[in-house]
C-alpha cells in the first residue's frame, strides 16, 4: 500500500496532493486505501477516580457536534460517509472516506484522505455532497493549534481522488448543501479560548465568504444543526463564566432560511448576531436556573417542519453515579410553544 499522505507541520500534505497535478497538468493521482475499517480511540480530561476519564473508547464518529457525516445520495443508491480511521497497531488520526453501496449490499476498502498526525478526536472530518455529485469533506481542527482542511472528490460518486480546495481553521464543522442556493457552513472558531459560533457561505464550494458570528455568550457554545429544505436550524447551549464547557447549560434554537442573511427563533421573532447575551429570545429553556447541565445529541423537523430537539441533562459533568440522573428529554416546537418531555435516563443513579 502506498504511503500514507502525511501533514509534518502541514506542507508536505501540500505538496503531496499538488505535486502530481504539477508534474503533469493532470488531476492528483488516486490516493491509498486502508486494508479495513479501524477507528480512533480516544480519552478527554483525566479525572484521578474509578472512571479514570471524563469520557474514553471507540471514538471514529465522535463528537456529536460534527455533522453530517453520512449522505445519502438516491442517484447512486450509495451512502457516503466520513471517520476517523487509524492505522493498524497505532493510535494516529486518519481522515478516511467511504460507501455503502445499497444495490450490493457492500462497501470498498476505505480511503485515506490525509493523516492529521495527532491522538484528538476533535479533528474528524464531516460531509457534503453537492448537486453534481462531488463530495465534500471538511477535516476539522480543535482549536487553533492544528489547520483544517476542505477537500472536495475529483469526479463524482468517487472516493479515490480527491483536491485541496482550502486550509485553514474551523472546529466543529457543520456543512450543509442547499442545492442551487450553495453551502452554508456552520462552525466553531476559537477566540482567545472562547467556543464562538460562526457561519460562512459559498455559492460553488470554492469560494467563501468571510466568516460571521452567529453566537458569542460568555465563554461560547456548542451547536447541533439540520436542513429542511432552504430552511437550516441550529439548537446550542452556552458555556458560562467562569468554569466554561463543563458548565454547559441552557438551551437556544434559531433558524435561517437565506443562507444567514436573515435569522429568526421558532415563532418568526427575527435576531440579529451574534447573540451575545444568556436572556435572549432564542432561548428555549433556562436549565441554568434549574442547576443543570444540556449536552445536545439532535436535531430534526417533524412532518410539519417544525424542529425538535434531542438533549441530555445532568447534574455534572464528571462520571458517575453522583451526577445522576441523566434525562434524555426532547423539545418541540408545537406552532406556539416549546414543548419539552423526558424520553429515559442513562447510566448508574444512586436512586
């Protein structure tokens, strides 16, 4: 198998993915394939007691913040999807793209679009898949220390060669292709340590507009989004000072359908970002009052097109019984209110 395209401070990537168009005027050659499907493992935030972790294991698809990272595409009758692979007897990020093909019922062995040479997790790439059939893959960097990177597939429905369209810095990527109207790129970018969301727009992938703050409370945020049709909607949480992300908690939802020229709650009420303060009418529930934490899972629409969102409260952030219970709860939006119900609760209660 050829050698993996390795990033070494990051340029030679560069040079590897442009050298063969350099040489001979012709599209980058076909990258190598993984002789299977081996995800990273992954740990965040020892914590010195029987848990050992704030969380660890298997984390190919980690986090739930980074999204899509499968697309289904009815022309080819093919799921593509995206994860964080690693090679075989080593803990190392691999940005790795594959397919599920409906009609055989099997998949290829999976590509290797670039090896970020890191352990973190954060750095898994997320998916888009345009109308021609082009896909998109967004690898990711946690924070500023590392770039990430756009590459989009030289020919359509294909997963061996691929061309750096772009390196440079998002986290928590969330791309969404909306047909003739183009990408809109919700994100994460870390200012001064704060998590601020952010989007971009592009009409051909190529192309981006500067980034603008969507969301800037206190220390920042994490988001979950999902399209129904021109319409994008995205529920987030807020990190308060002074703890931050282990304080997470309250709930917000806004939505555009015009590619951020315009953003509005649920009910119509038109916003304006970035929204800066906890009070705000997009805020659909204070679970800070109630002394609980809200890690977001998902977000859909119901048949009417109305959002619900999927989240989880806790009374901390550490493992174990003592933060329990952790309830699953969703919110929806009902046509004149938010309506939130507890589906079930994980984990170990001392109840």
């Amino acid at each position: 198998m050829p050698p993996f395209p390795r990033i070494g401070r990051f340029a030679p990537l560069l040079v590897a993915l442009l050298a063969p168009m350099t040489a001979r005027g012709a599209e980058p050659d076909p990258l190598p394939k993984a002789d299977g499907y081996r995800g990273i493992w992954y740990f965040n935030q020892p914590s010195g007691d029987a848990y050992k972790y704030k969380y660890s294991g298997g984390f190919a698809t980690y986090p739930q913040q980074h999204i899509p990272i499968a697309v289904h595409s009815e022309e080819a009758n093919t799921t593509f999807f995206v994860f964080g692979g690693r090679p075989a007897g080593e803990n190392r990020l691999l940005m790795m793209v594959g397919a599920f093909d409906h009609d055989t019922g099997t998949v290829p062995r999976p590509t290797i679009l670039l090896d970020k040479q890191t352990t973190d997790a954060h750095d898994n790439p997320v998916l888009a898949l345009d109308g021609d059939g082009h896909l998109w893959v967004f690898s990711n960097a946690h924070g500023t220390g590392r770039p990430a990177f756009i590459h989009r597939s030289v020919r359509p429905f294909d997963l061996d060669a691929f061309e750096l369209i772009d390196e440079t810095n998002f986290s928590y990527g969330q791309p969404w292709h909306l047909g003739d109207d183009g990408f809109l790129f919700l994100h994460t970018r870390y200012r001064s340590g704060r998590r601020m969301l952010h989007w971009m727009t592009a009409a051909d992938g190529r192309s981006w507009s500067d980034p603008l703050p969507l969301a800037a409370m206190e220390l920042g945020h994490y988001q979950v989004s999902w399209p129904r049709g021109r319409t994008v909607g995205t529920a987030f949480n807020y990190h308060p000072e002074p703890v931050g992300l282990n304080a997470r908690t309250n709930l917000y939802y806004v939505q555009t359908s015009d590619l951020g020229r315009s953003w509005t709650t649920a009910e119509g009420t038109p916003v304006v970002p970035p929204l800066t303060e906890p009070d705000h009418p997009s805020l659909v529930r204070d679970f800070q009052s109630e002394g609980l934490l809200v890690y977001l899972k998902d977000l859909q629409f119901d048949a009417e097109g109305r959002p619900v969102i999927l989240f989880l409260t806790s009374r901390g952030y550490a493992s174990g019984p003592e933060n329990g219970p952790r309830t699953w709860q969703t919110a929806q939006w009902t046509g004149s209110s938010w309506r939130i119900r507890p589906v079930t609760t994980s984990g170990v209660t001392d109840e």
